[in-house]
C-alpha cells in the first residue's frame, strides 16, 4: 500500500515539527500495512475511517479512504490510500465534511 496524501494533509505536517512529523510518518506506515485499523464512518462520512492516535498526551484523528475495490478485501487489486486530513478532534469532522463537499 502506497499513501496518496491530499492538500489539507500536507499542508498540516508541514507546518508541525520534525519529531511530530515522524510520528506522523510511523502511524502512516501503521494504516498502510493494516487499512482496516480505522473506524469506519457512515452518513456524510460514508466511505471514510479514521483513525486514532496520541503524541504527547494529545490524541490526533486521521481521516483515510481505501479504494472501491478495498470493500471485496482482496489486497492485490488496490494500491493507494488516499489520506485526507489529521488533527485534533476539534473541528475535525467539520472540516473534513466542508473539504469533500468542494
């Protein structure tokens, strides 16, 4: 599994420090080796995990989507997933339902 990371996903590790953006960088590797690790949303959200995680003593949400071929579970037949966005959980959803919607 290879990330794909969206412009609101980027522009949020680039403006964090070093030390957190290899931890970021740890929890990416995590989702790729194990895609099914997030909770999967419904509603608005339908299609979209999130997956949960601390640094120091904060806890972070990020916001991933496999592809449509991922639901039949067969690994070889997708490659990317696309990362939408990270951050704390405040204003997370709204944000994330605003950015999908443009």
């Amino acid at each position: 599994m290879r990330p794909n990371y969206q412009p609101p996903f980027l522009a949020y590790v680039k403006k964090q420090n070093r030390p957190f953006q290899l931890a970021i960088e740890d929890v990416v590797e995590d989702v790729c080796s194990n895609p099914f690790i997030g909770e999967a949303k419904t509603g608005d959200l339908h299609g979209i995990r999130i997956h949960k995680f601390r640094y120091r003593r904060q806890q972070f949400l990020i916001a991933y989507r496999l592809p449509e071929a991922a639901s039949s579970d067969k690994e070889s037949s997708w490659h990317w997933i696309d990362f939408y966005q990270i951050g704390p959980h405040e204003n997370f959803y709204s944000n994330l339902k605003q950015y999908l919607k443009s």
